[in-house]
C-alpha cells in the first residue's frame, strides 16, 4: 500500500456527454493551479457518449434536435490521444450498440477504457468496481434482450440495469477501493445535506419522500462491497455524503439480491460535514476559457434550457422498496384473495389440483469478514459545462489487499481481477442475448455460487495469473467506420453490428461462450427482419416507431424532465 507521497491520484468526472477535450483541459489546468504534474486516472461517471459516426447516433437515446457527434470520434480514428488513462461506466444517453460489443469491457478507443456491463479491475494496488445503466424494476429481472437492429423501446431499454450482472458484482467476498454507478445508490441523499439539495433541485425531494430517488442496484453493490469511495453522476448536480455501513452490522446482514431494502429514515436538521479530507477542492472562477471552469457557483437558471427526461416510461416505474430479485409484494383485496381449500376436500381432488411446492429459496451466506470497511464517501458530480462543479481531483490510499500480479509502481496500467474473472467463468452460461422471450436463470444464492468460484479461482491462478497474463492488453481495434463530416448526423439508417477482437479474445482467454459473435448470416437474416414490433404500452398506445433500421419516420422523445441542471444542454 502507498504511502501519502505516493497515493493514487485521480480526476473524477460527472457526465461526460462527449465533451473530452474540454474534460481534459481542466484536468491539465486542475493539475497546474495544485502543482500536479498530472494524474494516474480519470473516471468519468456515464453519459460518456462513445460516439464512433452518425449511425451510432441512431442507437442513442437523444431527441433529434439534441444530437451532437460530440468529440470522442476525434480519439477513436487516432487523430487525438487521451493524455490520461481514462474508465467510464455507461449511463442512459450512450452509443448503446457500440458497448454492446464490449459487454465485458474494453478500450473504446487508446487509453480509454469502458467498464462493461459490471466489472472489477485493478490500477496498481487500486480495486475497482463499476456497474452501469440505470434502474428500472419493471426491467431489472430481464435479460439483455436488446440486439440490432432496435426499436424505439430497445433505446430507451438497453442500458437498464439488469439483476443478473449485479447479481455477479454481490458474489464478491473481498474487499474493494471505488464502487462507480451512473445513477446515485438509492437513499444515499439523505445521507447528505438533503436540504441544500433539494433547495437547488426542488422536484427531487417527492422521489426521495417516496423511495423512488436512485438506483436499489447501485445500492444493493454499495452495501456489499462497503467502498471507502464511491462516484456517480447522472442527476447533473455536486453533492457528497457519507455512508456509515456499521449502522448495519455487517456480520447479521445477508446482503444477497433477496435483501429487501427499506428506504432510510428522514434525517434530522442538523447539517454534517461530509467533505473528504483527501480531496482537493477546486474553484476556477470564470474564465475566458469555459471548458476550464470547474468549480464556480452556478448561475440563475438559464430560460433557453430545455428539461428532458428521457425515459418517458415513468409510470411503469416500480417502488424500489422491492426485492432486488423484482419479485414485489403486490397486496390483494379481500375479493381477490382466494379461499383456502379444506385439507379433507383438496384429498379428494386429481393430484393436479394439489398444491405446487413452494419454489427453493436461494440459500446465503454472512457478509465475508474480508470486507471490512465500514464508511463510504459518496461524491456525484455535476456535466461539463460552464460554470458547473463537473470535476473533482483527489488523492487515494488504497485499503484492498495487494495482488503480485499487478505492478504497484508508475506507470500504472489496467489489470484483470482474479476473482472477478472466476465470477464470469462460473455465470456465462447464464448470459443470455437478443431474446424478448427468454428468463434469467434465477439467483441460486452464494452458498451455491460461493465453492464454484473457489474451484475457477484455481482455474484463474493456473492459465491465467501464472502464465502472465493479468495486464489488460493494449489491443483497441477499429471495428466501425469513423465518422465521415461530409455525411453530417442526418441519417436514420442504424449501424450495422460488429464483433469486437477484445470480446473475442477475453473469452478465449477464459474459455468461455462468446454469444456477442454470431454469423454474418445471421446479422443478415436480423437486419432484413427488421426492428421487432414494439410492445403495447398499458395506456393502449405503441411506442413510438423511430425511424430506424430500414424504413423512414420521426422519433421522438421528448417531455419534461426533473430539473436535473441550468445552462444550454440535455440531460
């Protein structure tokens, strides 16, 4: 573990909405006011916006008039390098077919690398991990059904969380440093100054009220693995607070996917300092140079502005007071509910009227002693736009315990987890792709789970840690064409779909199915199809057709959003 001198420094950053060359700049000059000579990683929170050309635009949940090719296509054809090595979760506003090919994580472009789905990494002797998307119950037990090409529900579905990648997030019985969602962790505003939250995003506080302000997934991952640090995004707005996990005994607590998580008492009054020690606070005022401005006080909100809320499916929302499995409590009225059969008469009934045996609970463990921290400072940063607090450079000291396999000194570079990689040997035989109609397999529990990944840690440490191979390899391709000005962001065609090398050769590394690949044959057969017919929403209606794949139209997406930030932009 480093001493202070030489702590792990990183910039973390809000949403990114293809804004790098800006993001970077005030890194550079962040660095320049503190005397850094730089920083050892970047961590931008989701809504990075990975957009390779304008085909990618049309797999983006974005309103037409929103589009912007931004500038990442700039660093995925060469003509610019990241100057930092720089990770990122998805968010909701995402080239969602373009992460769809790096499902288990991957550079998206030279150092810079998308986390996946869920993942664990290492940075030195920092532990790392992410999960992206955002919740919806309605959702959640759901596999990834979405796959090329989509309709206007799979944009606005595919970056929905699902059960099953967090299910693997919970098997983790050691500890980490960073915990990274897009979307806040469901209760932590109360763990806050909630009133100087509320004040500057006044609707915010009827969905706290009523436990429907966050993600139970992003929570159900911090009250397992009990970070010291955790970053989100997404709400467009600063705001820390600290997470005291003792309130739980974290011996008593089964914190399995079958928790019921209770949305957290109002506090009371009083105001709690939750700045972190190691931070360093930053504020540039106003400048000439508005990419540069990080840290100056926001301004009366802006008229032009126009509030969306993208996922224009709220009233499906389920509270989150709900199992994380998605099975919910629905109460029956009294001439709903059946009558009980006498035990005499139901004997006298076929034995297909006896009663079913009640589905096996998935049976868990404790909480593993090996995490043992119980306080986690919680940071959500604004996106980057003039005179907004986006960025936040700090120092860390890794708690997670060291591996030989990475190297503790700089330079540091990207490395596997070993016990992350023996989580997905034991769950790929779940994933499933493309599917509407198919069903995850159901949670077995961690004493099922827990001797599987024993037996593919030894698996891991024989063809993997012992042959070398825990450094993520450098090995970004191209896969789709770079964006080409002259045809502009107009077209409604949708891309085509790719197989990814770094897919192709994660898998063959772990030995494992790799369903992302399939026939060209196939992807023919799928694109001439077309988008599957959209589902018959409950107020009658369809989703709207959106214009894709190979027919023409309008797709909307438009409405009033939650007062998620002030200045020119969409949230």
């Amino acid at each position: 573990m480093p001493d202070d001198a030489d702590a792990i420094r990183i910039a973390v950053e809000g949403c990114g909405h293809g804004t790098l060359n800006a993001i970077y700049a005030s890194i550079e000059k962040s660095c320049e006011i503190n005397g850094w000579n730089g920083i050892d990683l970047l961590i931008i929170g989701g809504d990075f916006q990975a957009v390779r050309n304008s085909y990618d635009l049309n797999c983006m949940s974005v309103p037409m008039k929103f589009r912007e090719i931004g500038d990442f296509h700039e660093y995925y054809s060469g003509a610019r390098k990241a100057p930092y090595l720089t990770i990122f979760v998805g968010g909701n506003h995402e080239a969602s077919n373009h992460l769809f090919e790096l499902y288990h994580g991957g550079w998206v472009a030279p150092n810079i690398y998308y986390l996946g789905a869920a993942n664990v990494v290492r940075l030195g002797p920092l532990r790392i991990a992410g999960l992206s998307g955002i919740w919806k119950g309605y959702n959640y037990n759901k596999p990834h059904y979405e796959r090329l090409p989509y309709n206007h529900d799979d944009v606005k579905s595919v970056y929905h969380v699902r059960e099953l990648d967090v299910r693997k997030l919970l098997q983790l019985k050691s500890q980490v440093d960073i915990g990274i969602s897009h979307d806040w962790p469901r209760g932590v505003e109360w763990m806050g100054n909630w009133k100087a939250l509320f004040a500057k995003k006044d609707l915010f506080e009827a969905d706290a009220r009523a436990g429907t302000l966050g993600s139970s997934a992003a929570r159900y991952v911090m009250d397992r693995l009990r970070p010291p640090h955790w970053f989100s995004a997404h709400l467009h707005c600063k705001f820390s607070a600290t997470v005291d996990h003792s309130a739980q005994d974290p011996r008593s607590v089964t914190l399995q996917t079958q928790q019921k998580v209770e949305g957290p008492a109002v506090p009371n009054d009083s105001h709690v300092d939750h700045r972190n020690g190691d931070e360093i606070t930053i504020d540039l005022g106003d400048t000439k140079d508005e990419a540069a401005t990080i840290g100056s006080a926001a301004p009366a909100r802006n008229e032009d502005e126009i509030d969306i809320e993208m996922d224009d499916d709220k009233s499906t929302e389920v509270n989150t007071n709900s199992k994380p499995n998605g099975i919910n409590e629905v109460p029956t009225s009294a001439a709903e509910e059946p009558q009980d059969v006498p035990e005499d008469l139901r004997a006298q009934l076929p034995a297909s009227f006896m009663r079913s045996a009640p589905p096996a609970q998935p049976e868990n463990l404790p909480p593993p002693h090996e995490i043992g921290n119980r306080t986690t400072r919680f940071l959500a940063l604004d996106k980057c736009l003039p005179h907004r607090k986006f960025l936040q450079i700090l120092t860390i000291n890794p708690i997670s315990q060291s591996v030989s396999s990475t190297t503790n000194s700089r330079p540091f570079h990207l490395c596997y987890d070993k016990e992350w990689l023996a989580i997905n040997r034991v769950f790929c035989s779940l994933l499933q792709l493309g599917d509407p109609s198919s069903r995850t397999p159901p949670d077995k529990g961690e004493a099922h789970y827990r001797p599987l990944i024993e037996v593919e840690e030894d698996w891991v440490e024989q063809n993997i840690v012992s042959k070398g191979k825990m450094t993520i390899p450098n090995n970004f391709e191209l896969t789709a064409p770079v964006y080409d000005p002259i045809t502009g962001i107009g077209t409604r065609e949708q891309p085509v779909e790719y197989t990814n090398p770094q897919t192709v050769s994660f898998c063959q590394m772990l030995e494992i199915e790799n369903p992302f690949d399939i026939s060209e044959a196939e992807r023919e057969k799928r694109r001439t199809k077309g988008p599957r017919a959209e589902e018959v929403r409950r107020d009658g209606a369809r989703g709207g057709r959106g214009g894709w794949g190979r027919g023409r139209g309008r797709g909307r997406g438009t409405g009033r959003g939650r007062g998620r930030g002030s200045g020119r932009g969409f949230s």
